[in-house]
C-alpha cells in the first residue's frame, strides 16, 4: 500500500468532499451570461448581503476578481499602491500592467501589511510628471506574509486615508474568511470599508472553483461584468460550481479554527529544530519558515516528499506549509514525527552529489 500524501502545498489542492458533491449535483441552473442562473444568483446574493455590499460577481479565479477590480477602478497611466509582497504584483503574469494599463507603487509593509502613514507618503503630487495615484490594494491575509492579518482599526484608517485623497481601495480577500476567524471579526466589518473585495472559494473553504468580486455599486458591477466577457470569464451553466461555493460558505468557515491550530503546532516543532533559521509566526494557515545557511531547499523537500508530504520552496531559503480541510490530526502527528526525524547531515550544501 502508498504511503498517505501529506500535501501542504497549498489550500487550493481540496477535492469536494461527497456532501459537497451532492449539493452540486442538485442544484439548479441556467446561462449565466443571461443573468439565469438560479444558484449562482442566489451565491451572489448571499454573499452580497453577507458583507453588506451592493453586488457581487461569481468568476472562475481570484486572479480574475482582482484584475477586474483593477480596470474598475483605474484608467490608463493611473497608479496601484500595493505591498511587495501583494500577490496582485507577484502571482497575477503582470496582470496589472498587461490588463489596466497601469503602474504599481510597491511598498514594503509589516510581513505585507500597509500602515495609512506609508500610504499617504506614497500617493504622487498632481504633476504632469507622475503617474496618478488611483487605487490602494490591499491583502487580507497575505500569503507571503505567512498569513499575517490586519487589524480593523489600521484598516479604518487606511478608509479615512483613502476618502480624503480621493483613492479606491480594493481588498484581495482571498483567505478574508481565515483573517475572520482569526480576528473574530465579521463579512460587514469588511464590507462597510473597501470598494471592492475578492473572496476566493476555493482555497480554505475548499469548493473547486470560484471567486467573488464584491461591489458597491450597480454601475461598477456593469463595468465588472463587461471586464469579465472580455477576460473570457463569463460562464454559463456553472451553478453546478456556485452550489459548491454555497455549500462552502455554509459548512466551512468556522472549521478553518482547526487548519490554524495545525499550523501553530506545526510553527512550535520548527522552532525547535536545529536546521531552522526562522519561522514566521503562524497566525492562521500558512507557515513560513526559513532553513539554515548552509543546507539545501531541494534537499529538506525531497525529504519530505520520500515521505509522502508535499511543500513548496518559497524563494530563498524558505519553504511554505499550508494547512487545509485534509489535513487531519494524524496528518500533523505524521509531519511532526517526519519533520523531526530530519538530520541537519542529509540536508547540508555540499552533500550535493554530481
Ligand atoms: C490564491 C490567491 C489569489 C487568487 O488565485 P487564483 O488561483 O487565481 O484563484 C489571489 N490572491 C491571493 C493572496 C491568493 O493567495
């Protein structure tokens, strides 16, 4: 018999449970591109009242949520103010520039938290020379941060910040649901204070395929909904995957306590472990942690992977855990037991053999 694969490469790698299959075997559905879909209508409209927003559009991917916030927002030669760490910079192809026309200001945050004081020394003079300073982006929580959350009040401030210099600020939400059991916060908590917000079903909450951009206006839902044709995002009988999605938001959410307790356990046995340098904190499902100097990336992943547990390197020295809705209890005693069995000999730089 195979060894069980511990797969930690990433919260999107779920597979709907046969609940979830059930649901979206039932549910009903119609042309989208119609507006007739009955399920993915009541998905958008849950979601809206949810977050205490106008409107809200049902795409196939958080990459495309976000970049249709973008062109919502900007015109060409304007500027998006975002971390370097944003996925919108890193992980979207260039998106941005390719798709809107626009520049990115990056900063660098609090494990890619912005503050308003950064922001507003950021946002150009009004000169001919300078691009325009449009739109905020922000992440929530961000991945490359290990999953580090904002607190609401500095998410206020960066509101009042954003309304006296006449900018937009969009939310990247797309583990906004573990930043909310994390925090204890709420869906309106977030809702009464950006312009627009990407939530992704498909990671933690675990349905195969989704997104939603929250909007909070008809007019912007317009501009959203001509943006996403033109992306080749308009689908038609996808109720089938709303009613994952629905399925996702009702069962799903509070268990995402579970996938953070996992992650801190997982944090614990690596700060104790001679071949680590660092662990970021791990406030909700991500781990980050960086290995020694003088040992190999490749070398501790092919460890893991002899024994069945996927990770991913994440630049540098650094490798990424995801904890998700297959992972278990016995799946964290299994990793712990692997990851301290690991030998500081086994994983060294010049033990790199030709
Ligand atoms: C996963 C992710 C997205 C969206 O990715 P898709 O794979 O396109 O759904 C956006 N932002 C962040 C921070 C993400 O982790």
């Amino acid at each position: 018999m195979s060894k069980p694969i511990i797969d930690l490469r990433s919260d999107t790698v779920t597979k709907p449970t046969p609940a979830m299959l059930n649901a979206m075997m039932d549910a009903k559905v119609g042309d989208d591109v119609f507006g007739e879909d009955p399920t993915i209508n009541l998905l958008e409209q849950t979601v809206a009242a949810m977050f205490g927003m106008k409107k809200a559009l049902f795409c196939p991917s958080g990459t495309m949520t976000n970049q249709i916030a973008i062109r919502v927002h900007t015109i060409p030669q304007d500027e998006v103010i975002c971390d370097e760490k944003s996925h919108i910079y890193n992980y979207e192809g260039g998106g941005v520039a390719y798709n809107s026309l626009v520049s990115i200001k990056l900063l660098h945050g609090d494990r890619g938290r912005l503050s308003a004081d950064q922001i507003e020394e950021a946002i150009r003079p009004d000169d001919i020379h300078a691009p325009v300073s449009k739109l905020v982006s922000l992440e929530n929580t961000v991945n490359k941060g290990g999953g580090a959350f904002y607190d609401l009040q500095s998410l206020k401030q960066i509101r009042d910040l954003c309304d006296k210099r006449g900018l937009k600020l969009h939310l990247d939400g797309a583990r906004l649901f573990n930043a909310m059991v994390a925090s204890e916060t709420h869906p309106q908590d977030y809702g009464a204070l950006f312009d627009s917000i990407s939530i992704c079903l498909s990671k933690g909450l675990g349905a195969p395929v989704g997104s939603l951009l929250l909007l909070n206006s008809e007019e912007d839902l317009r501009k959203a909904k001509r943006i996403r044709k033109v992306f080749g995002g308009g689908m038609r009988q996808a109720g089938y995957l709303a009613a994952a999605g629905l399925f996702a938001l009702e069962n799903n959410i509070q268990r995402l306590q579970e996938d953070h307790q996992h992650a801190q356990q997982i944090g614990a046995v690596l700060q104790s472990l001679d071949w680590i340098e660092e662990v970021l904190p791990a406030d909700t499902n991500i781990v980050i942690f960086t290995i020694k100097d003088h040992l190999n990336v490749q070398f501790v992943l092919n460890r893991l992977q002899q024994n069945g547990v996927l990770a991913v390197p994440f630049g540098g020295k650094s490798i990424r855990f995801v904890t998700h809705l297959e992972i278990d209890k016995d799946s964290i005693n299994k990793l712990i037991e692997i990851l301290e069995e690991i030998s500081i000999n086994d994983i060294k730089v010049e033990n790199i053999s030709t």
